[in-house]
C-alpha cells in the first residue's frame, strides 16, 4: 500500500475517494509546511487505518507538533494535503478566486434587475428590488463569514476548495489533546466535557429562551454522560473541581475525556505522558489502549519517547528535521539505524 | 437596597428560598424584580429619600435607570460571557432608537406609523442584524485590537446619524415619536405620558425581567458554555467542535438586541433622538458600570448600573445641594455633577486595584482574576512548569 497514489495532490475534487486503502481512516498526502526558508515539515506522508494506534516520534524539533497541527486545521500546509474517511479536508486552496463571485453575484443580479425595472419605469418596483438585493448580498457576505453548510455545500459545486477550520475537523470526527494542556480552567471537570460534548447537543437558542424540554432533557443526559466520560478517564467523582486545581496527571486524562466526548473516530493525542511519572504513564498506556479496544477509536499519538509508544503502536513513522527518516512496526523502527542515528547522533567512525 | 433583595437568595443560611431558586430559577427572577417594581416607588417616599426630590421624579428616574441597566446587561453578553471587549456599544442603542423613530414619528421622512409593542422587537431584530454585521469585520481580532476597531464603530453610527441630515435632520434629531398606548380593558386605561412616569416605569421592570430571565437561561445553554469556552481559550474550544465564528456573532447578535430593547423603550420615553445621545460617553459609561457591578454576573451588573445611574443623576446633585445649603468653605463652590467623570475614574482606578471582579462578581470571573487562590484545599495545587517548548 502506497500511500503517495491514495490522493494526487493536484485533484480538485473535494470527495476523492481514497482509492488505495478503503480502510484508511486518515490520509496524509505529502504534508509540507515552510516557516520562511525553514522547512518544518517535508512530503510526509501518513495513513491511520480504522480500528489502528498509530504513532509519530521524533526529537524534539523534529516537525511533529506542526504536522499535527495541520492535520487538525490550525496550521495551513504549503503543499500536500489531508483527508478524513475519503474526504479532503486540508490542503491548498482551489479555485479561491471564484469565492468572492458566489456572494457578490446575487447582489449585483437584483442590481441589474432593479436597474432594468427603472428604465421599464417602475422605480417603486426598482427600489423594492434594490432592498432585497442589498439584503441578499448581506447574507451571502454572511454566509461567507460563518460557512454554513449549504455554502460549503455550492462552494463544492464550483470546484472551490479551502482547508477545513479546526471545528470542522471536529466536525468530520477528530478529537485532540494539546501538548501543553489547555483546559478550561476555571471551570469544572464535568463542564470541560460539556463543551467538548458541543457538537452532539442539539439545542438552540430558541430551546434555550424557551426552556424547552427537549434541551432541559438533553442537559441532564448529557451531564450523566459527561460522568460516564469522567469514570471512564479515571476522574470519577472530580466531576465538580476545578480543572486548574486537578493533580497534572488528572489534568491529561481530563482533556482526553473532553476529547472524547465528541465522539471522534479519530483521537490525536500530543505527547500524552510528558511530565508524568512512570506510574502515570503505564495508566494513559493503558488506557489508549482500552480506547481503541472497546470503544474502537482509532489514536494518533506523537510523542518523543520512544519507550512509551513501542508497547501499544501497530505502526509508527519517525520523523527528524522535517522528514519522515522511517516507518514501520515498532520493532523494525527501534532496530533501524537511521532511527538510532537519530536519537542517539552518529556513531563515531 | 436592590442588593439586599437580589443577594437574598444567594445567601447560604436560608436554604429553603436557594432550594426553590434552584428548581425554578426564572419564576425566582420574575419575582425578585416583582418585589423590586413595588418597593422602589415605596422605599423613595420614606423620609431621607422622600426630601431629596419628590416620587414621581424618583420613578421618572429609575424608568431611565433602567435604559442603562438594560444596556449594561447587553453588554455584559459580549464582555463578560463572551469575553470580547465592545467600546463602541452605543452604536446599537442608536441604532435601536432610530429604528424607532423612523417607524413612528410623524417627523421622520418615512412617516410610517408602527405602534411600539411591535417595534420593541422589531427594533432589537434590527440591532441585532446589525450586531452580526459590524461583529463579522472583527471576528480575527482580540483584546486592545478588538476594542479599537468596536470603538471605531462607535463613532462611526452617531457620526452617520449626524451626517444624513436628508433622513435624519442631523443634530435636531427627530422629534414627535409617540409614546406606547394599550388598550383599556373596560374603564382601566393606561396612559403613557410625559407627565406619569409609572406606564414607562413598569414597562421597564417587564422589560428587564423577561431580558434577566433570557439571559439566565443562555448562560446555562449549550451556548453560555461555548461562551465561556471561547473566552477561556479559543484554540481548545475551536477544536471542541465549537464555531468560534458563530458563536462570537451571536454574543454580539444577542448584545445588541438587548440595546436595541434599550433604544426603542429610550426614544420612546424621551420623545426624540438626537445624535448626541449616543457619544462615546454612554460607551463608556456602560462599560464601566458593567466593570463595577461585577462582569459576568447579570445581577451583579444589574446593581453596578443602578448604583452608578443613580449616583450620577441624584446623589452628585443631592451633594451640591447639601454642601451649598450647609455653606461647607470649599465643597460648596464644587459642581459634582461636572466632575462626574473625574468621578468614575477615580472610582474604576480603585476599583482595578483593590477588587478587579467587580463589586458582585460571577464566580468563575473571580477565579479569572484570582489566579493564585485554591479553593478545594483538598485537592493538590496544579502543576504547570512541566511543558516542553
């Protein structure tokens, strides 16, 4: 399985199905992303199977966190792409230039009405036209800012292509945890999965002015849910402190919880055991682990300890100054000297 | 006095009336503002108050107290739910009232004839739209960034009012716009008027009530959560799933709507709007009594406008007053009244460095601001030095 023919760069179809692996659940098609002159991260390349721990190590500096953070739409590649379940998410923008014609193009088409209805000589019409037209191209202007749906939905239609925001990776399934853990602080545990769980609340304002039932429901379901979540992680019975004021170890299986609260095919977690101790560690091994056993979520870890992926990772890439320098299982990657080269500097000749 | 009535509930030694807030938190803010509409005309006619000016002042100005507590309970959606901070704010409250104006006054260019009931809400949908609009050019921006271009707005809105001398009359503003009527039911009327302030007065308190109780059940919406997500930090909540975008243009949307509640109800019991109505200073002064009563806490906000409302328009001139008819040597040469502003900041000055969240602040605001603090001493303090790059 190459992964290099799964998506040509240059498709401008947005539904490309990933040809090569039906079973890719991610695909990262020659991810490259140049800060100035430095290249932090070149052509990698990167698939996660359903159902599959996949792990990225590398020294620190090595492009892991950028390559990550494209991944989940943060940073924009400067060439290659990503897609999620046959989809292409992230990548450089196609046909852009045609954007501004979709929201201009109502307004200018009840412009000309308006105008052809005065020469006829019916200004009263004309002006009413005129109002309507201004109105249509506020909403599109609109409709531009927020990108709802149907707008994606007629953007595809045109061929335009922009890289998904990280809510709509969200959206498309993918849960993250950051390196430098970024909890709501000052709010509970159990509201820390509540917001995480956003995506699955279905509630709106006019529910929420009204009380209606329906979202007063939904509230209480979801902070039993928001519970279960909590055991699940080991959090039980933290549900009401205070994120900052959870042990740091706490604070890591929090956000994981969070994470998972959107239900996310996919969990890209970042260097989840840094700063723990051995024993912390061997409980977050664990349970990645569980996570992709019982509930079958497919896990991307990056880490740059090497020992702590080798016992759970089917597959792991390294990386190193950008590159990709080996793949593979992670006995073939531990005996691969490149790798070693890598970690350790070049053996003295 | 309004303190005492909306802390009540809060305090721990009276667990029945905390049990009954808890199961039905909107009946509980009807009737708290139930009790306030009845009490405050009372409690103005007891001696001390009632030598000040006389009652039908005092309700003539808490009908006007009431603008900028609504004002101040929109803003305190963008500022302190959402956590962006707004210093152009009038340009909704102008919006609201002209909205008015042109719908009903006899003077306006339009010579529509709209009552207000209709326009109330109508009049805050069109805050509201233009809400999103001057909230979308913002959206990338935060903190200092942010206020400077709202501020922009802020003058941009009475500056076009001014200008649009063909549609507005620029400075005489527009004139004549006609105060709310009901309908009598059998031989009760009510009138509003110029003279009787009470219509205005408890149209007010309705007004404030269902706004309170709106508010209240935002907060704890899924929405109210995305707020405080995007204000905590937006990059986690974002990759929570929430449109940060959406969720800014709706505080924003909601702010504004609130003001424009505030400038139909103010165009309406004023008679006019004039673009002076809406300078930088009614910004500001809202900001500050969000700032004061305690940013994130409706209640708290509420009684941070009322005080400083009041201290404004009663109490600096009370002084005058009582330094003058004591012959106090050099206070009573002082017009407080001039020096109000002085005023507020010597207030907003002390104010940052000896209490930060406000006199009533929300719990959470508090933990913002007090960072050092650990309430659960059973629980370690977090470890924080422990990030690589």
């Amino acid at each position: 399985m190459t992964d290099n023919d799964a998506l040509p760069a240059s498709a401008p179809a947005i539904a490309t199905p990933a040809t090569a692996d039906a079973d890719a659940l991610l695909v990262a098609d020659r991810v490259t992303k140049q800060f100035g002159g430095l290249t932090a991260v070149r052509e990698v390349d990167l698939t996660i199977p359903r159902g599959s721990i996949v792990s990225i190590i590398g020294p620190n500096g090595a492009g892991k966190t950028t390559f990550f953070n494209i991944i989940v739409g943060i940073i924009e590649p400067t060439a290659g792409g990503v897609s999620m379940a046959g989809r292409r998410m992230i990548g450089r923008p196609l046909r852009a230039w045609i954007e501004p014609f979709v929201w201009i193009a109502p307004g200018v088409l009840f412009f000309v009405l308006a105008t052809l209805i005065a020469l006829a000589g019916q200004d009263e019409i004309g002006v009413g036209v005129i109002i309507v037209g201004l109105v249509v191209f506020a909403a599109m202007l609109l409709a531009a800012v927020i990108r709802p749906r149907w707008y994606l939905n007629m953007l595809q239609r045109f061929g335009v292509f922009r890289s998904a925001r990280p809510n709509e990776m969200a959206a498309a399934g993918i849960g993250r945890t950051f390196q430098n853990i970024r909890l709501f602080a000052n709010a509970s545990a159990r509201e820390n999965v509540l917001v995480g769980m956003h995506l699955k609340l279905k509630s709106n304002l006019l529910d929420a002015f009204l009380s209606t039932g329906r979202s007063r429901r939904e509230e209480a379901a979801a902070a039993a849910k928001a519970d279960e979540l909590l055991e699940l992680v080991g959090l039980k019975g933290r549900g009401d402190a205070l994120a900052k004021n959870l042990p740091y170890g706490d604070q890591r299986r929090l956000e994981v919880a969070r994470a998972l609260a959107s239900e996310p095919s996919l969990l890209l977690l970042d260097e989840p055991t840094s700063g723990m101790n051995p024993n912390e560690t061997t409980e977050m091994r664990v349970l990645i682990k569980k996570l992709r056993d019982e509930l079958g979520i497919s896990v991307l870890l990056i880490e740059h300890d090497m020992h702590v992926v080798m016992g759970i990772s089917d597959h792991v890439t390294v990386l190193d100054h950008g590159e990709k320098i080996a793949e593979g299982s992670p006995e073939a990657v531990r005996a691969n000297p490149k790798v070693i080269e890598a970690y350790l500097g070049t053996a003295a000749t | 006095m309004t303190a005492k009535v909306a802390a009540a509930p809060r305090s721990d030694w009276r667990a029945p009336f905390q049990k009954f807030r808890d199961e039905h938190h909107s009946l509980t803010i009807l009737l708290i503002w139930l009790i306030i509409a009845i009490a405050l005309p009372l409690i103005v006619q007891i001696p001390p108050l009632s030598t000040f000016q006389p009652q039908i002042v005092w309700v003539d100005g808490f009908a006007i107290s009431g603008i900028y507590i609504l004002l101040a309970l929109g803003l305190n959606i963008v500022v302190g739910f959402a956590g962006l901070l707004d210093l152009g704010y009038a340009a909704f409250f102008a919006i609201g009232s002209y909205t008015f104006a042109f719908a009903a006054s006899p003077q306006a260019i339009t010579h529509l004839n709209i009552p207000f009931w209709p326009m109330l809400i109508v009049g805050a949908l069109i805050a509201a739209l233009f809400g999103v609009l001057l909230g979308a050019p913002t959206l990338r921006l935060r903190g200092d960034y942010l206020a400077i271009v709202t501020l922009g707005f802020g003058e941009i809105v009475p500056a076009l009012f001014l200008n649009a001398d063909a549609l507005t009359k620029g400075t005489n503003g527009i004139g004549g716009i006609p105060q709310p009527s009901l309908p009598c039911i059998g031989d009760f009327c009510v009138k509003f008027s110029f003279i009787d302030p009470f219509p205005f007065y408890f149209t007010m308190i309705g007004i404030l009530a269902i706004v309170m109780v709106l508010i209240y059940r935002l907060l704890e919406s899924r929405l109210g959560r995305s707020w405080m997500a995007i204000r905590e930090d937006e990059l986690a909540a974002s990759s929570s799933g929430i449109n940060t975008i959406t969720t800014k243009l709706l505080a924003f949307a909601l702010g504004a709507s609130t003001a424009g509640f505030a400038g139909v109800f103010s165009a309406s019991k004023l008679g006019n709007v004039t673009p002076d109505q809406f300078l930088f200073v009614v910004s500001f002064t809202v900001l500050a009594m969000v700032v004061l009563g305690g940013m994130g806490n409706p209640w708290g906000v509420v009684i941070g406008a009322f005080t400083l409302y009041t201290i404004q328009s009663v109490v600096l001139k009370e002084l005058n007053q009582f330094f003058q008819s004591q012959h106090v040597p050099i206070l009573q040469n002082i017009d407080f009244v001039q020096y109000q502003f002085l005023l507020y900041g010597i207030a907003l000055v002390g104010m940052m460095l000896l209490r930060p969240e406000g006199l009533f602040p929300s719990n959470r605001r508090r933990r913002e601001l007090h960072q050092e603090t650990v309430e659960e001493t059973d629980i370690a303090p977090p470890t924080t030095a422990l990030d690589e790059s």
